[in-house]
C-alpha cells in the first residue's frame, strides 16, 4: 500500500468516506443517534452505503481530524459539521487524478 497520508488504513475507504463528506458539505454528528435526520449525512449513512461499521467510518474520522484532513464545526450550542479541510480536498484531488 502507497503512503497516500492514511497511514495503514485503505486509501480507497478514506477517499470513498471524504468524497461522501465533500458531496454532502459535511458530517453530521448530533451526539446521539435518535437525533439523526434523513437530511444530514452521519457516520452510520456512509457505514451503510459504504459497507462498513459505523465505528470503521469514526477510525476514519479520527484519523482524518488527526492529520488536519477534516475539521470540526460546531453549530451553535448543538451537533458538530465535520468538514474537509484544504489538504483533504488536495487529498482528494490526487485520488482523482490517480485515477483518471
């Protein structure tokens, strides 16, 4: 495996997970699951369309805040917005570009 800034994770679920996360303009993350809307995409929407577990998906995002990929935003007083940060979108570009 390349050393694409993922460290030992699989750079093609990191790429499927930040794409998910661009498309969408974030990560919603309410703190509980019962507070989800359809609406707002959360860990456990790409766990199913991605086909893997929701605590797969926060290895991911930990990793990803870790390496300055994605960013925290809180709104107000309440959930959290992850978002891509500059070098996750470089990060992004360069998957694309690998392969097309």
């Amino acid at each position: 495996m390349q050393n694409t800034g993922f460290g030992v994770l699989s750079p093609q679920r990191a790429t499927a997970i930040l794409g998910l996360i661009k498309q969408q303009g974030g990560m919603l993350c309410t703190g509980s699951c019962h507070h989800q809307k359809k609406e707002h995409l959360h860990c456990r929407q790409i766990g199913k369309i991605l086909n893997m577990s929701y605590s797969t998906v926060w290895d991911y995002i930990t990793l990803f805040l870790n390496e300055g990929i994605v960013e925290r935003k809180r709104i107000d007083n309440g959930p959290v917005n992850f978002e891509i940060t500059l070098k996750g979108e470089e990060l992004l570009r360069q998957a694309d570009s690998r392969c097309g």
